[in-house]
C-alpha cells in the first residue's frame, strides 16, 4: 500500500490526520472548550476558575428548570424534588471534575439524610456509564450519577465544567455557578433546606 504524505520526508496524511483527532479528544478534558452537543454556535463548556466566590443570589431566586433523568443504575431523578438539591455538572474525563467528585464525598459525610446530592455528566459523547461509574467508585460518590441532556445544559446555563446548582426544598435556585468551597455549600443547603 502506497502511502500518502505531504510532500518529501514529510508525515504521511493518515498519521497527521489521526493526531489531529486524538488531540482533539485529549484536549476536550478539563481545562478546554467542550461543544454542547448539537450546538454548534452554543457557548462551550470549559473548566471553571477555582477563586471565583459564591454568587449572591438575586433578591427572589428563580423557579429551578424541572428536569427527570435515570441515574446509572436505572432510576429516576427528579429536580426539583421537594428536597434541597445539589447538582453537579461535571466530566469524568476532567480531573477537577474528578477533585470536585471528592470534594463532595467528603461533604456528604456532613449533610442531613434530608439533602439530595446528582452528579450530571456533560459530556456524553466522550464518556460511558462505565467511566462515570468508575469516577464515582474512585471517589466515594455514592449518590446518583446521570448523564446530562442539552436542554438541562440550557436551562441551567451551564457554560463551564464544576459548576453547581443549589436547589431548593421549594423548587428555586439558590445558587448556580462555579462549584463553591464545602462551607459555602453548607450554608447553601442549610439554606435552601428552610
């Protein structure tokens, strides 16, 4: 077979363009833009800064976007869910993601039986229930894991990796932003629990 390149003692054609998607997919971990899928002029999804604060939030929060998904194991979640909420939108091939996964194991250990915890992959076409399942194995997330929709992504206006939605008990948004620090998200759901 004859192989093709560009030009003498140059990279073959299929070895560039093989780089070229590799890297691609290396780079759409953490730290670089991840189209949303099916929009291709929709803001991407990049990392998120780690010394932004905690938002204030508007005067009267808005009503939280409703939404239902199946976690890995098959049941169904629902946001809002009469419960205060915290949703985490992050990719298990990101590792912030992955420090934010245990960010919050560790915070689980100190919240009431009352608080709800999700994890929401954006990034589907990238990973599989089997690596999420394996990042939440890894870090002690034992809470529902789901893959997000493009219409959560929307309604939520997630524009970044590690950002969270602080969901009221009453169905409204209290906080939705750059995943906070464990004593802000306790006061968050403190808050969001009354």
């Amino acid at each position: 077979m004859k192989m093709r390149s560009s030009g003498p003692g140059r990279v073959p054609v299929w070895w560039a363009a093989a780089a070229a998607l590799l890297l691609g997919i290396g780079l759409a971990g953490c730290g670089a833009a991840v189209p949303q899928a099916g929009a291709a002029h929709k803001p991407a999804l990049t990392k998120a800064p780690t010394t932004t604060p905690v938002r204030t939030p508007a005067p009267k929060d808005p009503a939280a976007p409703a939404f239902s998904v199946k976690d890995l194991a098959g049941a169904a979640i629902s946001v809002p869910n009469g419960a205060p909420t915290l949703v985490y939108f992050m990719s298990a091939i990101c590792g912030s993601c992955i420090q934010g996964e245990q960010q919050l194991a560790q915070l689980a250990a100190q919240l009431p039986g009352s608080v709800r915890l999700l994890s929401l992959d954006v990034t589907p076409q990238y990973d599989t229930a089997q690596s999420l399942a394996a990042v939440a194995q890894e870090t002690g997330a034992h809470w529902p894991q789901a893959f997000s929709t493009s219409a959560i992504l929307q309604a939520y206006h997630v524009t970044q990796l590690d950002q969270a939605a602080v969901v009221t008990a009453s169905g409204h948004v209290l906080y939705n932003g750059p995943l906070p620090s464990n004593s802000q998200l306790l006061s968050l759901l403190h808050r969001a629990g009354t």
